[in-house]
C-alpha cells in the first residue's frame, strides 16, 4: 500500500526508489536477526527513457524473433515466456518434467503460482528434453541468468531488434492478453504482480495499439 500511494506523488521513480529502499533494507535486518517481518522483496520501481511509456516491438519485428534460431535452449526460452509469461527467474528455475499443462511455480516473494501452458508448448518442451537426454529432476535449460540475457541480444541485434530481452516478451505477452479482452485482474493473477498498478500499465500500450490499428484500417 505504501509503494502504491508513492505513484500519487509527482516525483520521479529515482526519488520513489529512494523512500522504498530503507524499508526493504529494514525488512531485510529484521530477518537476518529472526524477527518476524514482511517479505523484503518490494518491487523498486523501474526508469524508462520515455517517461513510464513501455516500448515494445512491432508485430513483424516479434514474428522474426519467433523464428527458430537454431538454438534450441534459446528457443525454447522464448516460446515459454511467450506463451505462459513467466519471469526470467522463474523460467531458469523449472526442471525436467515439470511443464505441463497446468503447473505450479514459486515465483516473487515466494508466492507459488499456476501456470498454464498450451499443448503444443507441452509438446516442444517433451522433445526438447528427449533430444537432450533430460532426466527428470534435472535442470530445463543450461544456462544462467547472463547467458541467457546474452543469447537473446545477440538474437536481437542480428534481426536489428532494438532493446529486446526475456522481459520484454513478458510484457508483449501481457499485452496480447489485454487486447484480446482478458479481465485486468486475471491479468495480475497470470503475471504474478503482487499489486494491479503494476498490471495496469499494459493498459495504455493496449489502447495505443488499437488506436494505431484503427488508423491503418479506417485512416482515422
């Protein structure tokens, strides 16, 4: 409630973070000494270059990064966020045998959360961990945070995709859902946003997008 009532303050996210920090820090000393306290994982909150205005790529320029690249730990990466929106961490996390249909994760703040997954997805993940030799129990992906990030620049720059990471299908696919009519909340509940202000700023990328639709159709 207190990082949420920081919005109403016209400050920038810098001086928000500033007030936000002590807390997670107090937090944080509280648990090392055993005192019982709440989570220190508080969500800080993020600068843009264009004010809070979330870039995201143009349908064409996701259609190309789609494409396999021939990399199949990276493609299964992005095909997993793509489609179930989970974060960075949370997709290093998962195991062999793990992704299923419907399956549970532990995401931020240690919150356990349902997945859902489409069955060609399921499908991918089954052959890629066969092809691997993947036993169950057994890490998903090979690859650490880093590693990860750096597969998906290099990806990006060769398409000549600006500003592109794992982060930035997450928020694709959080639009998507909003522009095909999903309930703002369930939206919250998908992503594992601990507060719908954050959610909620997919809103104004949805509208932009339609507006910009209708222009091309109706040329107004």
């Amino acid at each position: 409630e207190y990082r949420e009532s920081l919005l109403k303050e016209k400050v920038s996210h810098k001086t928000r973070n500033l007030k936000i920090t002590p807390v997670r820090r107090l937090f944080a000393f509280l648990h090392v000494k055993g005192i019982e306290a709440p989570s220190a994982d508080i969500e800080l909150f993020k600068n843009r270059s264009n004010g809070d205005k979330l870039e995201l790529p143009s349908p064409e320029e996701l259609h190309k990064f789609f494409e396999p690249s021939g990399n199949q730990v990276l493609d299964v990466a992005i095909l997993l966020v793509a489609k179930t929106g989970m974060r960075l961490s949370e997709l290093l996390s998962l195991k062999a045998g793990e992704v299923q249909e419907e399956f549970n994760i532990i995401g931020k703040g240690a919150k356990e959360r349902n997945i859902s997954c489409p069955q060609e997805v399921v499908g991918v993940v089954r052959e890629y961990e066969k092809a691997s030799q993947l036993t169950k129990g057994k890490k998903l992906l090979s690859v650490g945070r880093r590693q990860l990030q750096n597969l998906v620049t290099s990806r990006s720059r060769e398409l000549g995709i600006k500003n592109f990471s794992i982060h930035t299908i997450r928020h694709c696919y959080a639009t998507f859902l909003l522009s095909k009519g999903a309930d703002l909340r369930v939206v919250q509940e998908m992503l594992g946003h601990a507060s719908i202000m954050t959610t909620q700023r997919y809103t104004h990328v949805s509208n932009e997008r339609i507006r910009e639709t209708r222009k091309k159709i109706f040329g107004s």
